[in-house]
C-alpha cells in the first residue's frame, strides 16, 4: 500500500485505521537516503509529501511540513533574505527527513537551526520537541530510537542575510556537489556514518570497492560512500 496523505488530519486518519489492521508502516520523505530491497516494502509506505508542505515565514523564523522538499527550502528563503540554511543547499531530501537524519553539510546540520519539531507518534498523539529534547548528534536523533516517530513539520531560526551572498554561498555548494557525487542516476546517497576521523568514502575505495555492484546496486564509481 502506497500513501501520500493530503492533510496531517488526513495522516493521522490513515494510522489510526493502520493500527486497527495490524499493518506495518514505514515513512518516507524523498527516498534519497533509502535503498528498496527487490522484494518491496511490505504493508503500508506513508510518503510525506505534497499536502504536508506548507510553509509560513514569520519574520526570521519559518514554519515548515515534514513533506517541503529540502533544495527548494533552502532556495525559496533565500529569496526572504534568510540566512542559515545554505547548508541544505544540494541536500536531495525532505524537511522530515532531513530532521530525522540531522542531516547536514559544510559544518552545520538540523540541529544549528531547528527550534522544535512537531512529532506524531505511531499511537496517533503528536508533540512539539525542541531542540534538546531531539537528542541530536552526527546524523542522529532521538526519533530514530528512543522515540520512534514522524516529524510533520518544524519551526526554524535563522537570520537576516544579504541575498547576495546566500545565493553565492548555495551555488557554491551546488557547484562542489556537481564535482563530487552523482547526480545523473538514481541515488541512495551516503551508506555509511563517517567513522571520523576518517572518511567511510575513502575507506570503500582503499578496498577497491567503487563500481562494485551486486544486483541493481552499485557503488558509485564517483564516491566511494553513495550508492
Ligand atoms: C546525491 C545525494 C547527496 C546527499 N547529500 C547529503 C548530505 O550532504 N548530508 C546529509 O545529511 N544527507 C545527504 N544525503 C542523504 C539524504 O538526502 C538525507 O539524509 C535526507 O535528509 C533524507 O531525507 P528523505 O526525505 O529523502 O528521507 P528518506 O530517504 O525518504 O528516508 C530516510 C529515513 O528518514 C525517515 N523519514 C523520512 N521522512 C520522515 C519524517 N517525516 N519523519 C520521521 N522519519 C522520516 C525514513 O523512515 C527513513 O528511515 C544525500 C543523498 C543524495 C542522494
């Protein structure tokens, strides 16, 4: 079962009956950090996406759904002359995905800017977490162990930037990202936490592993930790 609820009323409506089957549930964002087995997924994919999208800029601080696409965020506030998400810049993912993963780049991550996070959990209560309470680390969060649940939107701070120089700084990034990963076919993104301080990239490829391929995936010849 394939679901993109249209509403976070709607996403609940779609656990609750969940629930009372028995059916298992996963969540996805944009799939950019997943690889799907042959087999599928069984029982129900909820996906985040359109219908949890909203966005609401309030001064230097925006409110946005689980589902708002992460490049086209970074993009759009710059456009408020709102710095502090540069980072996200070329990062293929969901708002919630992103929140989960803590994920980040050119030294800041989720957790540099996240107030809180509004989360439903799978008994269908919701509650706002903020940052401490989100546990972050290095691509970590609390939602991924100790309190498994969905993030439906977020509350960021950031602050006032010159346009200029927000644009630059995204196409820098963008430009580095062209050079160094790929982006020409679908793609899991990174597979392996850097065991810092070294690089999980750099490891795979000192074993001789880029372009190695098992099935339909395969290391990416380009960078030794996307596959
Ligand atoms: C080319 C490329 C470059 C990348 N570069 C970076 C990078 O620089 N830094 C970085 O951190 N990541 C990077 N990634 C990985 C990926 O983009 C991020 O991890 C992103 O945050 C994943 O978001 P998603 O919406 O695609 O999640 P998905 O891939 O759909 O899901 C990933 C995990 O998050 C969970 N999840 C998704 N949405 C929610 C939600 N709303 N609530 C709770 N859990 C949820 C899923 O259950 C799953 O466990 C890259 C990926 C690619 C393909």
């Amino acid at each position: 079962m394939f679901i993109q609820p249209k509403s976070i009323d709607g996403l609940k409506d779609a656990l609750k009956i969940l629930k009372e089957n028995n059916i298992p549930i996963s969540v996805i964002g944009r799939g950019s950090n997943l690889l799907i087995p042959d087999e599928g997924i069984r029982g129900a994919v909820i996906q985040f996406g359109k219908g949890l999208d909203h966005l609401e800029v309030d001064g230097d601080q925006i409110k946005v759904g689980g589902g708002y696409p992460l490049v086209r965020l970074a993009a759009i506030i710059s456009r408020d002359e709102l710095s502090g998400f540069e980072f996200a810049g070329g990062i293929p993912g969901s708002v919630g995905g992103a929140v989960y993963m803590n994920a980040g780049a050119h030294g800041s991550d989720i957790s540099k800017v996240l107030v809180k996070a509004h989360i439903l959990f799978e008994d269908g209560t919701t509650e706002w977490l903020s940052n401490e309470e989100m546990k972050f680390n290095y691509r970590k969060s609390v939602l991924q162990d100790e309190r498994k649940g969905f993030c439906i939107e977020a509350i960021f701070q950031l602050e006032k930037g010159h346009k200029e120089d927000i644009l630059a700084e995204l196409k820098k990034h963008k430009d580095y990202r062209r050079e160094t990963q790929p982006w020409d076919y679908p793609c899991a993104g990174s597979i392996f936490r850097n065991p810092l301080p070294n690089h999980a990239g750099k490891l795979v490829e000192d074993l001789g592993l880029k372009g190695f391929q098992i099935g339909g995936a395969k290391i990416s010849e380009m960078h030794g930790n996307y596959c």
